[in-house]
C-alpha cells in the first residue's frame, strides 16, 4: 500500500479567504452602531455638561486662598544691595599668554610602517609631516603623524584643508612651545 504524503502537496492549492465577506461584516457592524447611536442620543444636552463642568472648576478653584498669596521677590530684588568689589583696573590680573603652536594630527599607527605611509603621502602634498613615537599607559607604542607645526591657527586651517581636499582626516592640536 503505498501513501501519499502530505507533504507533497502544492504551496498554492488552499482556497484564499474571502475577503469581501469579511468586509462586508465589517460595514454592517458600523452600519448598527451608528444606527445605535442615533436612537439612543444623550440624555443630557452639551450645554448642560458645559454648565456643570463649569459649576465643578468653580467649586475646585480657591479664589479666597489665592488672594492671600503674596510674591516678594520683585519688590526684595527692587530693595537689595548688591556688593560688587572694587577692583581697579590697574590691579586686574593678567594673564600672559603663553606662546602656541598648532599642529594637525593626520593618523596614528600601531606599525612604524603604515605611518611612514603616510607621511610619504603628505610629503607628496607639499606637507611638512613627520612622526611621533607615543608610549601609552597601556605600555603600548603608537606612531602618530603629524603635520606643521604652524604658529598661528590659519595657517594650520589652510592646511587642514588641503588635507581635506585629498580626503584625510585630521585632528587639529594646539601645542605649548
């Protein structure tokens, strides 16, 4: 007796449900809640539940203990004293400014290689570039490539954006000198 397995069957062979019969419940459900709605209409008027609400706000507000209310602030503010200590300007400290110089950053590297790469590439640009071997709290050693330095910031952005120009990324550094 050989059986046939259900397995063989066509993915396409169930009947699809049909929809317009669930759609056409749908309506008539619509149809007797609005026709519901309609005969059975509030009792009460909108302008008697606007009358009450407005009853209920009144009863709930505290107009009495709100006259009682007083804010001092402004007038305390009107009448205080500020102290403002009297600084000549001939004792003003100032503080020099301590001399800079910027310097773009344009990648680092675990490999001395890949940086030397890169910096070949730079030089290739007109950039003066050069690397600088960093020992990290992790004990270990990266090689960052710099370019510059520059001693005032728009030079550095010139150059920052030569770099960006040729599609490097780079960080813009300020150094002490």
């Amino acid at each position: 007796m050989s059986r046939k397995k259900n397995s063989a069957k066509r993915l396409g062979s169930e009947k699809p449900a049909n929809t317009t019969s669930l759609v056409l419940i749908f309506l008539f459900g619509i149809s007797v809640g609005a026709s519901v709605m309609y005969i059975y209409r509030p009792v009460i008027s909108e302008t008697e539940i606007v009358s009450k609400l407005a009853e209920k706000a009144a009863e709930i507000s505290v107009p009495d203990q709100a006259s009682e209310l007083t804010f001092t602030f402004i007038d305390t503010l009107k009448t205080a004293k500020i102290k403002v200590p009297d600084e000549n300007p001939d004792q003003a400290i100032i503080t020099e400014k301590k001399p800079t110089s910027f310097v773009l950053q344009a990648g680092s590297f675990k490999s001395d290689k890949d940086a030397d790469s890169l910096r070949a590439q730079l030089l290739l640009l007109n950039l003066t570039a050069s690397i600088e071997r960093v020992e990290l709290n992790s004990g270990k050693t990266r090689h960052r490539v710099v370019v510059g330095p520059f001693l005032d910031k728009d030079n550095a952005k010139l150059a920052q954006r030569k770099l960006s120009q040729n599609n490097y990324d780079s960080l813009l550094l300020e150094r002490a000198l």
